[in-house]
C-alpha cells in the first residue's frame, strides 16, 4: 500500500499533510500506537524543509507514504539545498534552563521514534526515510 | 490551543488544552508573556489536557522559562500522560524541569 502528497513547502500546509498521514494510517489498519509517532516525526521534519529547503524562495514538499507487515515508511522529498538532517549534532540535553537551546531537538525526536532513519541524495532531491513500526519503543 | 487559568497560593495555575505544535506555540508564549507582563512570576503548568507537543512547543516553553528565570521566577509542570510526557522525557525536560504528579503538589512544593 502505498500513496504520496506533494504541496508547497509551507507551514500553512502541515495540517494537510497530517490529515492525509493520519487517514493512512487509519485506511491501512496501522495500529493505533503509532499516531503519536507519526505525527511528531512529520511535523518535526516539514517544519525543517518550509524553514531551510528553499531559503527564501518557494518550492514543493513531498511525502509518500509505504505500509507492510505493520511498519510505515514516510519518505520526505525536496527539490532545495542539499542537507542530510541526520549529519545535526546532537542536542546536549543536560544543560539547564540558561544554557539550553532546541537545535537539534527534531531531528533527536526522529531519531528516538524511528526504527530506522536514512538520508540520500539523489536527482538534485534531499530524500530521508524514516520507518516507524508500534514495537519500537522510544530509546530503543 | 486553548487556556483555562486561575490562581492559587501566588501561583497562577495554566491548563493547556488541544495541541502545542509549529503552529500553535507561541499562543503559549503569549499567555505566559501576559501574566509576566502583569507581575507574575510562579506557574503551575497543567499539561492534562494537552493532547500533542513537538520541539516548536518546547521552544515555546523554554522561552516563557528563560524570561521567568531572569526575573527569579518558576515554571513548574503538573499531569503530564501519554505522548507528552514521553516528548518531555526524551528531550530532557523532565529532568529540567520540575514535574508533578497533581497541582496541589506543584503549587505545595514548587
């Protein structure tokens, strides 16, 4: 099973791509647990490509989404800059409230969802694979 | 997101309700800054009924408690469940934080 959403790199359009996710999911008969994971994993990664992709200029966002055996794949295409979201250092999170900023914080949050996360670039298009699976707990 | 707030013991008392999220974070902000603006400086953030929060919400959280520490201020949390506790904890902000089980506890020991 298998679908895609392609619109403007824009945040006005992350209800759009949620909904879209979100109906997936339920049409496939995903488990439930994995909405929360979807969710913050999409939000986290389009809010990057409206912010960074295109600097100041427009462009389109692309997800496609791949049910089998209970996992989902989100595939995240842009057509901007190249960035590999995965090369971001990793947030140090002991600092406290002074010292402590939120770069980073995304991408770790991909991370700890995913049970697997991939970045390639490939035909002048950045392409992260993120595959979410309900047995996954965070941190594992 | 929506705001149901009330005041006890010095602390104002903040239930957040819907989602926090790239969208709807700064309403957060813009509440807290409300209150600041008027003089308070001690929250009890009741995170009952939030349903969703991602990193643009704790950007915002973390902002409100940056302004309230310049001041001397607090920002503690109560009823933290499901995905939000979850986010809180795997970014650190459970252990940055202080965190309560209910909002009689926050406003007694925070």
């Amino acid at each position: 099973m298998t679908d895609a959403l392609r619109l403007p790199a824009d945040t006005a359009n992350l209800e759009q791509f949620r909904e879209f996710a979100l109906s997936r999911m339920e049409q496939w008969e995903l488990p439930f647990a994995l909405a929360p994971k979807l969710e913050l994993v999409l939000e986290e990664l389009l809010v990057n490509v409206c912010s960074y992709a295109y600097g100041d200029g427009d462009g389109d966002v692309e997800l496609s989404l791949s049910a089998e055996d209970g996992a989902l794949t989100l595939l995240i295409r842009d057509w901007g800059r190249p960035y590999d979201p995965l090369t971001t250092q990793e947030p140090d999170l002991t600092l406290d409230v002074e010292e402590r900023g939120i770069g980073g914080l995304g991408v770790h949050f991909v991370r700890q969802m995913a049970r697997e996360v991939s970045y390639r670039r490939d035909n002048e298009a950045n392409e992260l694979t993120v595959v979410l699976a309900a047995d996954a707990p965070p941190g594992d | 997101m929506e705001f149901e707030t009330s005041k006890q013991d010095g602390f104002v008392v903040l239930k957040v309700k819907g989602r926090m999220d790239a969208v709807t974070a700064p309403e957060f902000e813009a509440k807290c800054g409300e209150f600041i603006d008027a003089g308070d400086t001690a929250f009890v953030v009741d995170l009952s009924g939030l349903e969703y929060i991602s990193s643009a919400g704790l950007r915002s959280i973390l902002a409100t408690a940056k302004k309230l520490k310049a001041k001397d201020g607090k920002l503690v949390f109560a009823n933290l469940a499901g995905m939000v506790q979850e986010v809180f904890s795997i970014s650190g902000f459970t252990a940055m934080f202080k965190v309560f089980d209910t909002i009689d506890d926050a406003v007694a020991k925070g």
